[in-house]
C-alpha cells in the first residue's frame, strides 16, 4: 500500500506537442529528490486525452525504466470503453507498472451497476494492483460509495483516488471500507483533513510545482501532525487555487515551465495559460516558497 504524496505528473512536451523525454526525466529525478512517494504517470494532469496509446504507453514504460525501482509508478491506464481499459491496464502491468489507476468512464455515464462491471471485468482481466478514481467534476458520473465498498471486496483492487472535495464522503470511506483499501485525496485543497481523518495519502496537482512540501505535509498529516501539517498547508492554499485558474494541466505547466523545468509545450485543444493568470501564479509560488 503506497502512503503519502503521490504525484500527478505532467507530461512535459516541445512546442510543436511532441513528448520531451528528457524534460521528463528531469521531472523524474526532482521528485526522487523531494521524497515523494510515488509518480502517477499519464493521469489526467499529464494529458492522457491527447496522447496516442503508443504514446501513453511509451510515458509508462520510460517513466519504469528512469526510475529503476527507486519508488513506485502508478500508471493511468482508464478509459470510457471497458475493453480500451483493459488494453491500457494490461500495458501498463508489461511495462511495470506498479499499479494502475482507473478513472470513472467519462461521457457515456454508466449506471452504478455499469461502474462496478466495469471494474470488476478490468480487476478480473488483469493481476496487478488497481487505483479507482472518483472525478464526478471531469467525467459527469460519480460513483457513490457503495458502489466503492463492493468493489474494495476484490482482491487487486487496492485503492481509490475521490476527487470530489467532499470530507464528509470521504470519512464515509475510510470508515467503511479503510481497511480494505487505501483512501487517497484527489484534492489539494481538502487533501490534509482527509489524511489526518485516515487517509492514506495525497494524489496531487501541487505536487508538481512543490514537491517537496507536499511530501512533507503528508508525512506530518499521517503522523497525526495537525499543527506542522496545518502550517504547510497554509503556505499551499493560494497555489493549490492558482493552480485552477483554468483547466488543469494548464497553469500547472505554465508555473513549470516558468521556473525553467519544463518546456512551454501543451497540446490542444488546451493552450497555454492566459497572460491574465500569470501573476496569480507567481504571487501564489512565491508565498510557498517554490
């Protein structure tokens, strides 16, 4: 079971699109540096819209390779389409992958009885570990938490990633099926309250930008750290609003790219952070300390 910040990387890419392995790699080593405890690889903030399954894959499989066992890869391997899933899932198990998340399927809104099939035919098809993912704000379904507590009794399925923001769901989680499997925070803003109410960890956006202060404010949040946590956390609060200003990935790559760690590279039909937003971004890194 991983425990703590684990974050949602980007996927650096040139101007003209392309992947830009290098700037990944470089990505890759500043997190081993910062101590966060695993890279969630081709999630939504690294643009698995707009990549190509070669594409997607190849993320997975140099993000395996560059970190060598060093810390875990959890690859994104959802879908909309059960059997693209699976495909994505069983790729991501090849390469290495350390486990896999699976976001909600986006668009065509299951039933919950569609959600848990979903699921359970992706867990049944393939052996290694999977992450769920609850993002009713970006897929127009949500998967309420009985529905969850089903799918926890299935043996590979050893987490879930609730975005929703709600702490009072989120409690709900921990307390019914906590145990069973690890209950992260899919938002930053939440993410502390959620661990100290026994959460597991921190899938996060700001970690891309403050690694190391979100590693920390896990560590301090797991170890019923109220006061140290609650501090960091306050140092944090007007990034991990910055960070929203549009859509993400969009300012999380422009504040990368203006520290110099990435390129200025997005794909469409996202662009590149509005000119109107800049300041907010720079104030709010300048108040963490980033």
């Amino acid at each position: 079971m991983i425990t703590g910040s684990i974050v949602a990387l980007v996927t650096p890419m040139h101007a003209d699109g392309s992947v830009d392995w290098a700037g990944l790699e470089r990505l890759l080593d500043m997190h081993l540096e910062a101590n966060t405890a695993a890279i969630g690889a081709v999630g939504t903030t690294g643009e698995s819209a707009t990549l190509s399954v070669p594409e997607h894959c190849e993320v997975i499989k140099h993000c395996v390779k560059h970190i060598a066992g060093r810390m875990p890869i959890v690859a994104g391997t959802g879908s909309n389409s059960t059997w693209e899933a699976i495909e994505l899932t069983r790729a991501g198990a090849d390469a290495g992958a350390d486990a896999c998340l699976l976001v909600t399927p986006y668009y065509n809104r299951p039933t919950q009885r569609g959600l848990y099939e979903h699921f359970k035919a992706i867990a049944e098809a393939v052996a290694v570990p999977q992450i769920l993912y609850n993002v009713p704000g970006r897929t127009s379904v949500d998967m309420i938490n009985d529905t969850v507590v089903r799918l926890a009794d299935l043996d590979n399925i050893t987490g879930i990633k609730d975005a929703t923001g709600d702490l009072a769901r989120g409690r709900d989680l921990i307390e019914r099926c906590g145990e069973a499997i690890a209950i992260y925070s899919g938002d930053d803003p939440t993410a502390m309250e959620l661990i100290l109410a026994g959460g597991h960890g921190n899938i996060s956006v700001t970690s891309n930008v403050a690694p190391a202060l979100m590693a920390e404010l896990c560590r301090l949040a797991l170890a019923g750290d109220r006061a140290g946590a609650q501090a960091i956390n306050e140092r944090l609060t007007a990034l991990n609003k910055a960070l929203f200003l549009e859509a993400n990935p969009i300012p999380v790559k422009w504040a990368l790219q203006h520290r110099g760690l990435i390129e200025e590279g997005i794909r469409l039909p996202l662009t590149v952070l509005d000119e109107q937003y800049h300041a907010a971004v720079v104030t709010a890194m300048e108040v963490a300390g980033v």
